[in-house]
C-alpha cells in the first residue's frame, strides 16, 4: 500500500467524520496563491503534482475556445426525452451540481475521497492547490458561464475527479473494495452510475481525470493499465473489443472517448449531397433481394460496415437498458461540437441503423441473423428505438452513401431477386433440394417421352 498522509496534516481525523457530513477539510483551507512551489520543501511528495501543474502553466488563453466541449443538451434534443439526457442518481460536474434529488450520492463520493487520499503523496492542503490550478483550463471546456465560486468549482472537481479516478481502480482491483462499499456490493447501482457518466451534461473534462490519475503514487501508478478507463467502460457496456479498438489520444471527456471507439477504422470525409440522402432499404428488404448479413465477431458498435459480392458486413449491434441514453448523448455530443456534418460519423451510423430497422420484422430478421444482440424484449422496441432517436437531427452528409447506392443497385437487379426466390423457396433445405431435382428429372423424362412420340408418328 501506499504509504499514509502524515498525520501532523490533520487529514486522519477529520476524513473519518467527513463522510457524516460533520466536517469537510476543504472548507477551512484559504484560498492559496499559485506558488505551489512553495510546498517544494517536501519535494519527494510533490514531485508528480509539480509536473502537472508546470504543464498547465505553459497553456494560454488563446486555446479556450477550442477547449470548449461540454454543453447543455439543445431543447430540440431534449424535449423528446428528457429522461435520457438528466442524471438520476449523481452529479459529476458543475451543470447539475449540487441539484436535491442528487444529495444522496454526495456522501459516496466522500467515502470515495476517503478511500482516494491515502492513495496519493499529497496532503488536503497540497491536493487543493494543485488542483487550483486547473481550474481556468477547466472552466474553458464548459460552453456556458458557471455560476460556482472558484472555491466550490476547485472543491466540486476533486470530489468528483476522486470518485471516479476510484470507481475505475475499484472495478479493476476489486481487492480494493470494502465491506461496507455501497457500491459494488450492490451491482445494479454500479450501472446505475454508470448510466450517468455517459450523459453529456454530467461529464469532467477529460484532463482532470487523466490528471487526478496522475496523482496516485507510485505504488499505484505501476499498476495501472494505460487502458483502465477502456476495459471499465468495455465491460459495463458490453462493447465486445472495446480496449482493442483505436480511440483519440486525449478525449474531451467520457462520451469523446466513448464515441472514439465506435469510429471507423479508415475514416473518410464524406462530400456534400447535392441530391438526396440515398437511404438504404430495410433488413428484410435486402434479404428478400438475395443480399445476405455476415456478422463481423470482433468489434460492437463499430462503423466499419462492408458490403461485397451480395454480403453485407455489420459488425454486433448491442441494444440494452443504457443505449438509448448513450446514443442520444454521443448524437447531442456531435450535434453541439463538430461544424463539419462529415465528423458526425455517429449521428450517420444512428440513421443507417434506422434504416435497417424500419420495423420489427426487420429488427428480428436481424436478431436471427446473430447481428443484432436484443436485450429490451421485443423487435418492436428496437425499432421503436431506432425510428425516435433520429428526430430532429440534422445531417447534411452520409457517410455510408455509397453503401447505400450499392445496396439499393443491387435491389433494383430483377435477377438477384429471382435467385434470392429460387434459394428461398427451393433450395433452402436438402428436401426441397431433392423435391425440385425429381421434378426436374420428371419433366425432362416427360418432354423426352413427348418427342420420341412425336418422331414415332412421323
């Protein structure tokens, strides 16, 4: 273990009632000047926050605007279900911080600081002002003014910050947990916090995580996978292949680095329409004119989607309790973020996807297929899904246009669909197989029979 905070910092007493809500250290310690250096008296402890705080220093106001990447979710988005969009159990961030349905929580996430302290070299008072300054960069990646003091805000991203630096280590060495962790010795409510950090109103910017991970030991520093974040969100979201996959060096926040998974392996941008959008046909549609789905096994929600030779290509498709609120959340992201409809490869991949699944027919046709993994009940919530999600989004742009024109030329050939009869009315089984070559071979003895009559008579 890492070795404790000194106790001459008064940290062990007044963590213990912390968590009762009696007595928060954070509050009695005054606002301090930048000059962390200060504390480089003890420059083995504050080695690694030093770091940290240097590198924040060389940045300068002209990246602000370009760090902006967290927003309120747009009316148009939210009025058609406000639900996916509103956290119900935790507050992490400023946008909902400090809202009454949220207070429950607040006491987990003191025990989770608890937990976190001794798992760094800092002590309160150091942890406070590295953490300050953070602060403006941080106010940066936020699109709207925050009403927190920079006291609350600094307060608000170490509780925050620490709790989910010890959510993800608690995941990955469940040696870590307690017996009286609240958490993960109730299961649901693992996802039930989880559904919650995948929204986009309730998300730290990506830097202070990675930072307050930063601040661990070394102890714990040498554990730690650089794809802990990766393999938390894999496995909560059943993402098959998820670590495996390649994502943006340094995410905005969660749902950036979420979405980086899902994006193709060759990127491409796709050009402005200058006609209309050339949707696909439906799943049963395409089956029904020969085209046949092959699952890709390695990958889920992923984009690369191919089709070659009569076979469509799609990677697993997972639909469960968390995708709806995680789909319309990375669909707001991009919405709100990128002024190049060509980067909304997410939003893009939604109307493909609802395209296939214009109804439950199709969403079953697909479930058969092994390509589709239904875990809401029933095809008519999957498409039911898949027919909302896309309201009131705009795209000007289809990166699978041409997909969509292969798929559709290849619809519109009479043959393929005369095959695509013959092999699903008589050749889909080894009896009708044989019950049309007997046919065959008795219309051939037959019309044999009539012209040796007919030479007969001549």
């Amino acid at each position: 273990m890492a070795n404790p905070v000194p106790s001459s910092k008064g940290w062990t007493k007044n963590i213990s009632s912390m968590a009762s809500g009696v007595y928060f250290p954070l509050d009695h310690i005054p606002d301090p000047s930048l000059q962390f250096y200060r504390s480089q008296k003890n420059s083995k402890n504050s080695s690694s926050a030093s770091v940290i705080i240097k590198d924040q220093r060389t940045r300068n106001g002209s990246e602000s605007e370009s760090e902006c990447c967290i927003y309120r979710v747009p009316e148009r988005l939210r009025r058609l279900n406000p639900e996916a969009y509103s956290p119900r159990f935790i507050a992490i961030g400023p946008l909902h911080h400090g809202k009454e349905e949220l207070q429950a929580m607040e006491e987990h996430k003191l025990r989770y600081l608890q937990s976190f302290i001794p798992r760094t070299d800092l002590s309160i008072e150091e942890l406070v002002e590295t953490v300050r300054t953070w602060e403006e960069r941080a106010r940066n990646c936020y699109a709207e003014p925050l009403k927190l003091s920079s006291h609350d805000f600094v307060k608000m991203m170490i509780i925050d910050g620490s709790f989910l630096v010890e959510l993800i280590l608690k995941f990955r060495y469940p040696e870590l947990v307690g017996e009286s962790d609240r958490i993960y010795k109730k299961p649901r409510m693992v996802y039930d916090v989880v559904r919650d950090m995948i929204l986009l109103e309730n998300q730290l910017p990506g830097f202070v995580v990675k930072a307050i991970f930063g601040l661990l030991s070394v102890h714990y520093r040498e554990r730690i996978h650089p794809e802990i974040i990766h393999h938390f969100f894999g496995f909560v979201l059943s993402m098959n292949g998820f670590s495996q996959g390649k994502f943006i060096s340094e995410p905005d926040h969660f749902i950036d680095l979420i979405r980086s998974r899902c994006l193709p392996s060759v990127p491409h941008r796709s050009e402005a329409q200058t006609k209309k959008l050339d949707t696909p046909p439906a799943a049963i549609e395409l089956n029904n004119a020969g085209v046949r789905f092959k699952l890709e096994k390695t990958r889920s929600y992923s984009l690369d989607i191919s089709f070659a030779n009569g076979v469509i290509t799609i990677p697993t498709i997972i639909i469960g309790d968390l995708t709806e609120t995680l789909y319309r959340n990375i669909i707001a992201f991009e919405q709100c973020h990128y002024e190049s409809a060509s980067d909304n490869y997410f939003t893009q991949y939604a109307l493909l996807l609802s395209c296939f699944m214009k109804s439950a027919m199709d969403a079953d046709f697909l479930a058969r297929c092994g390509i589709l993994v239904n875990r809401l009940g029933n095809g008519e919530d999957v498409s039911r899904l898949f027919n909302s999600i896309y309201k009131e989004v705009f795209v000007s742009r289809f990166y699978f246009q041409t997909l969509s024109e292969d798929l559709n030329s290849y619809c519109n050939k009479p043959w393929n669909k005369w095959k695509a009869t013959l092999r699903r009315d008589y050749f889909k089984n080894p009896w009708s197989v044989a019950s049309v070559l007997a046919a065959a071979v008795l219309l051939l003895l037959t019309f044999t029979q009539t012209v040796c009559s007919i030479l007969a008579l001549s």
